[in-house]
C-alpha cells in the first residue's frame, strides 16, 4: 500500500516537473506571438503584375514599384507593417469583402460601381486608358478604329469595361497587362488597352521594338486604394497619412524615382 502511493507521489512529481518544463519552453513562442513591442500589421493585397506600380523584382521574392513604395510609407506613417500578398486583380475586391485583406493598393481606378463596395481613400494618381499595336498596323489610329477588331485587355479592368461599349469589338479578356503584351506578341490580337503608365513603362523598358503606343487617351481615372466599408476609421488613418506624405516631399520622393520629374 505504502509503495503504491510512493509510486504515485513520484509519477506526479515528474508530471508536475514535466508541466514546469514545458511551462518554460513556452515562454519564447508566446512573447515572440504577442504585439510585444512589434508593428501591426496592415494586410494589403495587390495583383504584382502592373509595373511600375506593382511587380516582382528579378528573383520575384520582392514587391516593387511606386505602389508598392507609398503603401510602405503609408503603412509606416500609420505604425504599421505592410504584408503584401499577391492576388489576381479581379479577386481583390472579394478578398477584401471577405475579410482576408485589409487594403488594396492595385493601380485600382476609383468609380462608383466599386464604390459600392469598398471604402476608396483620397485619389493618389492620374491615369487613363491608350491602346498598343504592332508598328506596322496603321489601320489603328484611336480607340474608334477598334470597331471590329480583336483586342485583348485585363480582365476585370476600367480597360476591359471601356473597350466592350465599342461596337463590333472581340474581347480577349486576360489575366495581367503582361498577358495582354504577350498575346499581341503572339499575333492573337490587333491591340490591346491598358492604363497608359503601365503601356508607356512596357514600351520603355521591355526591349520590344515592333509595337507603339497611340497618343489617345481615353478616359481619365484616379486611383485610390480600397478598405472595407466596414472600417472607416482605417480609411481616414490612410487619407490623414497620405496628407502627410504629401506634406513632407516623401510623396514627390517616390513619384521621381518612378515616374521621373515631380508631380504637376
Ligand atoms: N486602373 C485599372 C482598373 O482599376 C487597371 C488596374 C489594374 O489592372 N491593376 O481597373
């Protein structure tokens, strides 16, 4: 009788040991998980395939680009870290409703039906739509000549809504600007529209000689970055941030290294 209750007393001795033990060894995963001192973190989605305003770097490990830079200085100026994930354009809004991300930063052109759906901050670029084609097209002169021709676009995009009202046009609707270069590449379509900061960067920068961008601009957008309606407080955070950046040449700072000269 006596061994029996040692034998217990020694088996919850260890057991109480073992519960120290693991007491302890605890200790690092829970102050490294908590806020402990660390920024919060700012789930911001973004489709990187839309340069200059979001792309992967050579290794495709990093986000780069003049959107990627401004949501990092937003982020910053609010004490928050930007996690950026990658997402097709047209699953940004859905992932924003659904509570998986909490901006969007994507070249996103502020418009009343997506108004409907998101919180837009203050507009932080001034864009518009232009056709490419081949140089050796000359039948494609402005958007009105696209009547009847094949023209690939982005799916989901101001682009695609745009060029399905000209009449008689084939729309080939892709998943990035850089499937819609490829495809005109290809010869599988006579054009294809784009915002024209993404259309002039390709032309600048990806050493295709044969194609040209026409002069027309189509509409002209402003792009904001998007927060659910669901927390307003986040949208007039960003917007007091982005009045900062403004303010303190940080802005200007990034505009130059994209895009070149200061804003008008
Ligand atoms: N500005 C366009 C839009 O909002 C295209 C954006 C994009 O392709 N990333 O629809």
């Amino acid at each position: 009788m006596k061994k029996l209750m040692l034998i217990c007393m020694a088996a919850l001795l260890s057991l109480t040991v073992l519960a120290a033990g693991c007491g302890g060894g605890d200790k690092k995963p829970a102050s490294s998980g908590g806020s402990g001192g660390s920024a919060k973190v700012l789930r911001v989605g973004t489709n990187a395939d839309f340069a200059p305003f979001e792309f992967q770097d050579v290794n495709g490990k990093e986000y780069e680009g003049f959107d990627m830079d401004l949501i990092r200085a937003v982020a910053k100026e609010m004490g928050y870290k930007a996690d950026i994930q990658n997402i097709n354009f047209d699953g940004l809004i859905p992932a924003l409703e659904s509570g998986n991300l909490d901006l969007i930063i994507s070249g996103m052109t502020i418009n009343d039906e997506r108004k409907q759906k998101v919180n837009f901050s203050d507009p932080y670029y001034k864009s518009g739509l232009t056709i490419i084609v081949k140089k050796d097209n000359t039948a494609i002169k402005k958007f009105s000549d696209l009547a009847g021709k094949k023209v690939a676009v982005q799916i989901g995009t101001t682009s695609a809504k745009e060029v399905r009202k000209i009449n008689g046009v084939e729309v080939k609707e892709l998943n990035s600007s850089a499937d819609t270069f490829m495809e005109l590449k290809a010869g599988g379509v006579d054009a294809v529209v784009n915002d024209r900061p993404v259309n002039d960067y390709y032309i600048a920068k990806s050493g295709v000689k044969d194609v040209r961008a026409l002069d027309e601009l189509l509409t002209s957008e402003d792009y904001g970055m998007a927060m659910s309606k669901k927390n307003p407080d986040l949208q007039k955070e960003v917007n007091a941030a982005l009045k900062k950046l403004h303010e303190n040449g940080e802005y200007d700072k990034i505009y130059k290294k994209w895009f070149g000269e200061a804003k008008k």
